[in-house]
C-alpha cells in the first residue's frame, strides 16, 4: 500500500472533528467530535509494547489467526490511530514518529506490523486529501477509540497481480442512481476479516463514460457490507498471521460518494502512486528494522546463554560470535540511518534526495535481510528450529521485498533517470 502524509494542526484545546454533513472544519453543532489518545512514544514506552506483541507473536505465526492481541496492546497504546491529523482530533504525528512506532511493533510482530503500517498509512492519506466520504471517517474513528479499527487499500488481483507494475483492475464500480455497485475479487487483501474498512481499487463504469479510457479510483467500502465473501488463500512463507486472504465483493452497495478517484498525468496516462516510493511509504521498511532488531536481540541473548561443552564458557565471548554480532548490528546501523536520514533531510527542508527513494527502500530492505540472515547463518541448527525465533523472523524479514517498488522496478526507473532515457 502507498500512502501520503500530511500534518495539519488545530490550536491546542480546539474541538476537532469529523462533519457527517459538512466535511472537515464544520462547525461543532455538526460534528461528531473525538478525542484520540497522544500516545507515549517514549524509548520506555515503546519497548513495553513491543514485548507485549512479541509475547503472542510465536502462537499467532502458527496458527495463522488474526494477532488480536498484539493489535490490541498497539491500540491501547494509541499507537494504531497516532497519525490522525488533529483537525480530526488525533496526535498528528509526522513520518518521524511514524517510523518509530512501525520500528517497536514491527520488533515486536512483524503481522502486527504490516497491518499497523497500512492504518497509519491510511490515516496519513486522509491527513493529506480529506477524500474520504465524511460519515464513514466518523465513524472509522469512533471504532478507533473503542477498540483496533483497520483499513487497508485493496488493490492487487489474482489475474493482474500487482498493480504498481501497469495494468487496470477488473474490479468495477457500476454507477447508479444513488450510487455504486461493486463487483470483483481482489488478492492479497492485508487484514482480512478484521478489516474494518477496505479502499478498494476498481474502475469506473457509468453513463458517458469512455470505455477506452475509463475513470480510475479507490471506492471505501465498510467491511460488513452484504456481498462480501473472504476466500482462505493466504499461506504464505511470512507474515502468516497477516491474515492477507483474497475477498470476493458481489453487489456490494456504496454512496456515491464512495468512489474517490486517481487522476491522470498531464499527459493523460494513469500512472500507479506505489511505482514510486515517497518519504510517506517509508512504514513497511521500518516494520522489517523491527524485525532485524528482534534478530539483534535474541542472537545476543542466544550467544550470551549458550555455553557448549568443549568451550566451557558462553559463545558470547569468542572472537568469532563477536564479529557476527558487530555485522548484525552494522547492518541495522545502515537501515536505521538511510531511513531516519532521508526522512530528517525532508524535515530540515532538503528534498534533492527523493528522487532515490525508491533507492533507499531497496538498500534498507537488503541490509535488513542481511542482518538476519547473518544470525541465522552463524548458529547453525539452532538459527533453523521453530523452538527459537530466528527462523520465524528470517520468514518475515524477506516480505521485505514483496512491498512495492520492488528492487526491479527500483533500480530500471533510477538508471532511466541518470542516463536521461
């Protein structure tokens, strides 16, 4: 999922809100007015939930269920809803803190991760564009206070793929008179049933429009509507409690301000957002950070704990576990850096590096990949049994790459740019 950021600050004390009627700014006798929590993203703090969504993350990996209780130690934290703009009554945290959060949880559980990164993500959008339909972001946020809200875009298909690589969807939005009607399946839809929300790509089919080069947009869906039916299709390497199954919507009924659409190019061309990484899809990296800080952690305490026979003291002490140990912790210092750099450089106003963006997503995910594979390699058996996390933690560390732009992409789109083609 690609996701944009925006921070807009109301003056401290002001009621905010969501207008069922009016949108963003109406006057308060309209609005339905909530107050989200400030989380505490202090070192202490984010470290308390991260052991508590890793004290569940090893039964949620095998049973493939729904992390409920990692979203909910993220929830009580106030950290899945810390990106809500204040207008809206929420933190308004920028991509700083973002990343932060996404670093502990993803430490904690890489599932638990991927599906906070995509809500923040979402929230972030609607920080931005304020598209979404009024009632429904309302309504989004007061399930938010009571408990883990999820939204996630749904986008790829089983015939297409992933959209960032071209193509339309076969998913259609019929127009009628009160507004659209949806049909399609959909793959690889994050969250599944504990979606609250889908954003759902589909094309535009109405009256006058031009078949040849139709509209394009994301249609918000509530996750109960009748004429949804989740297909179990999600076993995968990782993230297996992400719970990223394919969903099936027949006449699923929306208002008609439900669809939301993607413009094209000056040059009239639809061009897919997630082609191209932006400073604000930088949450899925700094989930799989997280994951190599868990690596980082169980190695130490492994090599700190392991005391073989014919050594007599703890590996921890030789020479060799010392030197995989500092190349563990050399390539997380480099992930941690091309993040936390790119996204300080746009803090202090520097923007000459987005153009390789992209770039650095690819490098932070192979030093990411590279760190927990350093730890796994060096332990031998114990680095591969599922009685340890290292194994684990190696399958989830190398979704890393799925999340798009793929380093394929990446690296075509950045040498086009350099040899000016």
């Amino acid at each position: 999922m690609t996701a944009v950021v925006g921070e807009e600050h109301a003056p401290s004390g002001q009621d905010v809100g969501v207008s069922e009627r009016g949108g963003p700014g109406a006057a308060s006798s309209e609005a339905a007015v909530v107050r989200l929590p400030v989380p505490d993203l202090s070192p202490a703090a984010l470290a308390a939930v991260t052991a508590e969504i890793a004290a569940a993350a090893p039964e949620y990996d095998r049973t493939g269920e729904i992390p409920v209780r990692g979203l909910e130690a993220a929830h009580r934290a106030g950290l899945l809803t810390a990106t809500v703009a204040a207008r809206y009554g929420g933190p308004g945290v920028g991509p700083l803190d973002a990343a932060r959060i996404l670093i502990a949880i993803g430490e904690g559980d890489a599932s638990v991760g991927l599906l906070a990164a995509n809500n923040l993500g979402t929230h972030q959008g609607q920080a931005l564009a304020s598209h979404w339909p009024a009632a429904y972001y309302a309504e989004y946020l007061r399930r938010g206070l009571e408990g883990p809200a999820l939204a996630n875009a749904v986008r790829a298909e089983p015939e297409l793929g992933a959209p960032a690589r071209g193509g339309l969807p076969k998913t259609t939005a019929r127009r009628t008179a009160d507004g659209w009607v949806l049909n399609g399946r959909k793959a690889y839809a994050t969250g599944g049933t504990a979606l609250a929300y889908h954003v759902v790509w589909a094309v535009a089919d109405e009256p006058g429009g031009d078949p040849e080069r139709p509209r394009v947009g994301h249609v918000i869906v509530p996750g109960d509507l009748p004429g949804i039916t989740w297909i179990d299709t999600w076993d995968h390497l990782g993230l297996r409690a992400s719970n990223t199954h394919d969903v099936r919507y027949t006449d699923v009924e929306v208002p008609a301000d439900a669809f939301i659409e993607i413009p094209r190019g000056p040059d009239g061309v639809y061009r897919d957002p997630a082609m191209a990484a932006s400073v604000h899809a930088f949450g899925h990296p700094a989930l799989y950070i997280g994951v190599a800080r868990a690596a980082r952690s169980a190695f130490v305490q492994y090599a700190r704990e392991r005391v073989p026979t014919a050594l007599g003291r703890p590996i921890a002490t030789t020479e060799r576990i010392q030197t995989v140990a500092g190349e563990i912790d050399a390539q997380i210092a480099q992930a941690e850096t091309l993040l936390f750099g790119a996204l300080l450089r746009i803090e202090a106003g520097d923007t000459t590096h987005l153009p390789q963006l992209s770039l650095l997503k690819i490098q932070i995910a192979r030093s990411v990949i590279a760190a927990v594979n350093t730890a796994v390699a060096a332990l031998g058996n114990p680095g591969l049994t599922r009685h340890l996390p290292f194994e684990r933690l190696l399958r989830d560390v190398l979704c890393v790459r799925v999340h798009p732009p793929q380093e394929d992409t990446a690296l075509l789109a950045a040498g086009r740019r350099l040899l000016g083609q």
